[in-house]
C-alpha cells in the first residue's frame, strides 16, 4: 500500500531528475554515503510553501559542477540561478501533487552560500542524494502534512502548465 511519504518520494525524486535533465544534466538518485565528504557544496536555494494540506520548506543544494553546466547563461549568476533551480524544482513538486488534491503557495527563494553545508546522514531529515558523475545535488524537504490527508487518493486534477512553459496576462 503507497503512503504519503512514499507520494512524496516520487514526486520529489521524478521532479529533481526531469528539472536537471532539461539543462541537460542527467542524474541519478544515490546513496547519501557514496557523496559524504567528496563535493563541497557551493549555494543552496530554499523555498517556503504552504497550504490547506500541508505546509514545510524545500532546500536544494549543489556542487559547483551541476550548478555551472545547467546556467542559461553568462549574464545569470550562480546566486540568482540556485534560487531560480530551488523555485522550479518546488513549482514541479507542486504541480504533481495537485492530483492528490494538494494545492501549495510557494514563498520567494533564498539563498545562502554552502560553506558550511554539508549532506549528514544523521540528521532526522535524511537528504534525496543525486550525482551527475562528477557533482552532487541534494535535496532536503521538510513536510507537514495535516491531519486527514491521504495522498494515495488521486483525484482529477485542473489543467496545470507544463514545466518550461509560461504565458503572460
């Protein structure tokens, strides 16, 4: 039988993968223990959400090396492009959580410089570990969801725009 947790796993694992692997950075989901000590995070991106469901923050943190190959461009810095990633990443989570009839505000990213941030293992929220071969992108999500809440139900879902596209008012 699927749990809430494991709505949750898919969404943020299948989220990470397809964000990154649209800049043309394929992932793939590790054991926090293979990273530990070998890449040194550069900036993490936090983004608050909230809602009638559930409420909590998302914080996505990489290497230099993911964080460089996905940059659009010259112009964008590594500061501005980390909050960008965490809002998409988060807008994805969002939008596949809607057929389990969740609807999320999401609040402004902020960024902060991984210095000192690192994946430990023993902290009660064990990070989503990925590798691009020769960086690592972690992702910590810290939910709550409320009472009553079954995220194993799916529902049918209003029309939510496909990651990548916009439209204007």
């Amino acid at each position: 039988m699927t749990t809430n947790e494991q709505v949750i796993d898919e969404a943020v694992t299948s989220s990470c993968t397809s964000l990154f692997a649209d800049y043309s950075l394929p992932l793939e989901r590790v054991e926090l223990q293979t990273l530990e000590d070998k890449f040194a995070i550069v900036f993490c991106g936090i983004v608050g959400f909230t809602g009638d469901q559930m409420r909590g923050a998302l914080l996505l943190a990489t290497s230099a090396e993911p964080l460089g190959r996905t940059l659009p461009s010259t112009d964008a810095s590594l500061r501005e492009w980390i909050a960008e990633l965490s809002n998409q990443l988060l807008g994805r989570i969002k939008n596949k959580l809607v057929s389990h009839g969740v609807t999320l505000h999401m609040s402004t990213p902020t960024v902060l410089r991984g210095q000192h941030i690192a994946p430990v293992s023993s902290t009660p929220i064990v990070p989503y570990a990925f590798s691009s071969g020769a960086g690592v992108v972690c992702v910590w999500i810290d939910v709550e969801i409320m009472a009553g809440v079954d995220l194993t139900q799916v529902s049918d879902a209003p029309d939510v725009m496909s990651e990548g596209s916009g439209f204007l008012f």
